[in-house]
C-alpha cells in the first residue's frame, strides 16, 4: 500500500489521496516510520494537490501527536472554502477526540 502513496502522476490523484485516507482511518503503527516518510515526502512536494496534503498532514499529526503539522498548513483554511469542506468530510469520518484536538489546534 506504502508503494502508492510515491505516486506523482496527476492520473494517479485520487489513488494516493484513498491510500492516504486508508492510512489515516486504520493507521497501524507497526509501519508508521514508512508512512511518516512518505507523508513527509507528501507535504513537501508542491505537485500533489492540497486535499492529498491535507489527509498527510492529518495522518502526520495521528501517528506523531506533533502540532507542528497542522500549523504548517493552517493557513489553507483561511482562504479556501474547498479545503475547509475536504477537512470537515475527512474529519467526520474520525473519532470525537481526534476532531476536537484537530481543531483545537487549527482554531477551526
């Protein structure tokens, strides 16, 4: 699954943003190095597109619990109504706690 996430194809999009989404919904930390790597790699990298972002960026801040992340893209919500709806949808499929620190952190 790991193989999928290194995907820049622009055909490819939605196969890296359901991964990433998998992950971030049945995160098992047995391989969470490799995932941090690769959402790491993610955010980084200006190709993928902000939705894909955000869902690495979330994955990022379950496994590691470091704010550091979500600040970095706190921004994207100001501006964007597009990406304030992606964060609800991908958040409503989340449990109450991690909502509640998401949006603690994003002020949201």
């Amino acid at each position: 699954m790991l193989t999928f996430l290194s995907s820049k194809s622009e055909e490819e999009h939605f196969v890296v943003l359901s991964t990433v989404n998998c992950i971030l919904e049945h995160v098992k930390y047995n391989y969470h190095i490799d995932v941090i790597e690769k959402c790491e790699a993610i955010l980084d990298d200006s190709e993928y597109f902000q939705n894909v972002q955000i869902s690495a960026v979330l994955c990022l801040y379950r496994i590691s619990h470091d704010s550091k992340y979500l600040i970095e893209i706190g921004d994207w919500f100001d501006d964007s109504e597009q990406n304030r709806e992606y964060l609800t949808n991908v958040l409503d499929r989340n449990s109450k706690s991690f909502v509640a620190s998401v949006k603690a952190v994003l002020r949201f």
